[in-house]
C-alpha cells in the first residue's frame, strides 16, 4: 500500500474533534521518533488555545507492539501520526484509525512519494536509517565530547580547536547552546564573562574558531538568576549578582570587548536555544563560505 499523502478522517460522532482546550496526539514511530515530536510539536504550537496530550510510541516494528498502540489510541481517540515503514504495520494502523473514525497522516509519506517521482525510485525502507554509526556520527560524539571538557571556561589553552567560542555573561545559555551545537557536530566551547576577572589567556588571539558573544536584556538575565537562587534556596538580596546595575555594567563590558574584536553578537533575550543555535550556525556557515571563496 502506499504512503498515506493527505490527512484521513473519518467522522464517528465527536470521537475525532478535541475535548474543551485539549486533544490526544498519538505518534507511533519504528525508530526513535524524534523526527516525529519535532513535527508534531512545530504544528502544535500554532494553535495556542488548545494544548496537545502527548501519547509517543518508540520503537514499534511487530505487530503485538502495534497492537498494544492500537488499543491506546481507541481509549483515548486523537490525531494519529506516525513514521512506520513496514506495509504490514501501515495497512494495520491505518485500518483502525479508519474504524476508529479518526485522522491519520503518515509523516515521511509525502517527502518519500516526493523523492520516488524525482528520483525514479523506491526507498530501501531501512528503520532507523537516519541513525546509522557513520562518519557524520562520529563526528558528533567527537564534537560532544570536546564541548563537555571545554564548558564554563575550562582547558582554555586549546581553544583553537573549537569551531564555534561563545562568550557572555552568566545566565545567557552559552552551556546549553554548546551542548545543542556540538549535537549538530560543531565542537563549541564557552567561556563566561566575569566581573572584574580578565579574560582567558588566548581568547583574544584566537584565530580558527568564530567567537560569538551572547547577551541578554538587564531585566531578563535578573529574572533568571533570582529564579536560580530561589531554587538553590539562597537568599541574598543585595547580591551583585542580581543587582540591576551591576549586571548592566556586565553586559555593557561583554559588548565593548565584542566590539573591540569584531566578534558578532546575538541578542538571546527572546530566543530559544534552538534559535540561537540556528543564528550560530547561519554565522558559521557564512564564514566558511567567505573562506572558501
């Protein structure tokens, strides 16, 4: 059978609309499903008056795993996506959603039928392809590895081996956006900013890697860090750490040695993590093409 390419739906009473602000979005995946939630969620977040109940299902490649999806999905009918490549799997669940009466979309189907009409050619239908122990692997667990020694202004003498530095201030997500560049495969180190501390040695000569400085508004970099100590159950008030002042003066120090080096700066105020990897890496990508060229 081929890939579904549109949504189904089936009408069976209200069994397929959403109850009052939520619904039930089961997503079945042979593989991790990772590709799956990304989408899943992209989609839900667009309609921000109705919140989605997550059933996710890993893993399911024979028929008694399917079936212990399908009695789920009939207690708690909702929107059915899926990633299965096995026909068997496919004809099975999308039988039952069509007896359930609900929707259901394969989530590779439209990009697989894309790809067979342009390349003239059926898929391999391998599981988990996307998962294979390549060179690209490697190259991301190489890159994690460096990331994890090199965080929070550690072993800095090697800096040069980095791809991406950022440097800021406590509290602009440089770790997290390390960690979440280097799963893409860009070893990323950070270095914090401190008050009245120089900086590292070699960190103004650097030369390989692409420096970014990440700041924060004054207000948001407070926010964060009196939520910090609130959950470390500390309590000083007149701190320098959350005064407004000194943090002002903070991220006022950060910018002027940005500019002193031409090092671009991104403003994470209102960006996710992945925004900010995303900006990091379009710079990345601009100055590997500018060398190339």
């Amino acid at each position: 059978m081929a890939f579904s390419t549109e949504v189904h739906s089936l009408s069976r009473g209200l069994m397929s609309h959403p109850s009052g602000n939520f619904f039930h979005l089961h997503l079945v995946s042979d593989a991790t499903g990772e590709t799956l939630i990304t989408v899943a969620r992209a989609a839900a977040a667009q309609y921000s008056k109705v919140a989605p109940i997550e059933h996710i299902y890993p893993l399911v490649r024979n028929e008694k795993q399917l079936e212990r999806v399908i009695n789920e999905i009939e207690a708690a009918p909702g929107v059915v996506l899926y990633t299965l490549l096995d026909r068997v799997l496919t004809d099975r669940l999308e039988a039952k959603c069509r007896e359930f009466g609900i929707p259901y979309l394969s989530i590779l189907g439209p990009v697989l039928t894309l790809f067979q009409s342009y390349l003239g050619a059926e898929s391999t239908r391998r599981v988990g392809a996307q998962h294979t122990l390549n060179a690209e692997y490697f190259k991301r667990i190489d890159a994690l590895n460096y990331t994890m020694l090199h965080d929070d202004g550690q072993h800095t003498e090697d800096l040069n081996h980095a791809d991406v530095v950022l440097v800021g201030v406590s509290r602009t997500s440089k770790t997290p956006t390390s960690i979440y560049l280097a799963n893409r495969g860009v070893k990323t180190a950070n270095v914090p900013l401190v008050p009245n501390m120089p900086v590292p040695p070699g960190l103004e000569r650097l030369t390989v890697p692409l420096v970014v400085g990440l700041h924060a508004s004054p207000e948001r970099i407070v926010q964060i860090r009196q939520n910090r100590l609130l959950g470390l159950n500390v309590q000083n008030d007149d701190d320098l750490y959350v005064d407004r002042q000194a943090v002002t003066e903070e991220i006022a120090f950060s910018r002027r040695l940005c500019a002193k080096h031409n090092w671009p700066i991104i403003d994470v105020t209102r960006r996710s993590i992945e925004e900010t990897a995303a900006a990091v890496m379009t710079l990345l990508a601009d100055r590997r093409r500018k060398a190339a060229s």
